[in-house]
C-alpha cells in the first residue's frame, strides 16, 4: 500500500468521525458528547488493564506448561489496538475498540486470524522440544521460504513441512 492510499485512507477515516461527531453532538448535544467521549476512553483504559492482565496471566500458564501461547499473542495484538482506538476520540474507533477488548469478540476475531494461517503455530513434542509445523499460505503454498514460481533460488533447503527439535537449558 502506498503512502498517498495510507494518507487518503487516514484522512477519510477521520473525516467520517468527524461527521458521526457533528451528528450525534447535534442530536444530544455538545456537552454531553464530550462527556461520553471521556467516558468511553476512561472505560477503555479500564477494560484495557483488566483484559490485559488476564491475557497476561493466561499467555503465562501455557508456557509454563510448555506450549507456545498463539491465542494469547493475538489477542494481547488485539487488546493493544482496542486500547489505542478507545483513547482515540470517535464513536467509531470506540465501536471497534471495544470488540477488540471485550473477551469473546476478541477470541472470536483471534480464531479466525490463526484459522486462516496468519499465524504459525507450534505443537508440544516429548518434553522440552518443539515441532514447527506451517500453516497454508494464500495462494496454497505451505512453505513461507519459497520462491515465486519459476524462481531457482531456494536458499533454505527447507523441503519438509516440519522442522524438530530439543531444547536444553544450560544454566542448571
């Protein structure tokens, strides 16, 4: 995406909150649109701190357990944008915020993203090792490293769908 479509983009964005402010002030008032507007934001940074806790005690517990905590990596992703937007002033970055920060459209948009392989996951393998296993990429290529077709240069040697490991620690 080129900078002229990000800029367009932004500028669009904050002009169509900008006209939702203007109505729902015109409808309500000046006053009291304010006043939700600071509302919204301190309830935002509420939310924020609490989700954020318990994402972080969660993302804990499974690699004490010794599992990669993808779930919660995509949602601590998403508690940080939804705490961005919800101090951004709007009631459409407030809109968006909060199902970004409230627990089962987080979840829920959290599946979904590492359903569709943005996310590559890793699986418990006989104690301390790892298995790296990939997702499917658009366009069905199952292998990050690969080339465009009809390029020869394969750098990797990687030619398995999974790479196995140990791991040991040394300072014990």
């Amino acid at each position: 995406m080129g900078f002229g479509r990000v800029f367009f983009f932004i500028f669009g964005f904050a002009l169509l909150e900008v006209l939702v402010l203007a109505q729902v002030a015109g409808a309500i008032g000046w006053p009291i649109t304010i006043v939700a507007t600071v509302v919204t934001a301190l309830l935002g940074s509420y939310l924020f701190r609490r989700q954020g806790l318990d994402t972080w005690v969660r993302l804990n517990q499974r690699m004490q357990q010794g599992e990669m905590p993808g779930q919660e990596m995509v949602e601590g992703m998403m508690l940080l944008l939804g705490g961005a937007l919800l101090i951004t002033p709007g009631f459409i970055t407030d809109a968006v915020g909060f199902a970004l920060l409230l627990p089962g459209s987080r979840r829920w948009m959290a599946n979904k993203v590492i359903q569709k392989g943005s996310l590559q996951s890793f699986t418990t393998v006989q104690g301390a090792g790892f298995a790296y296993t990939r997702s499917s990429y658009p366009g069905g290529n199952t292998n990050p490293f690969q080339q465009r077709p009809g390029s020869n240069d394969d750098r990797t040697g990687l030619g398995g769908d999974t790479i196995e490991g140990e791991s040991h620690r040394t300072d014990q």
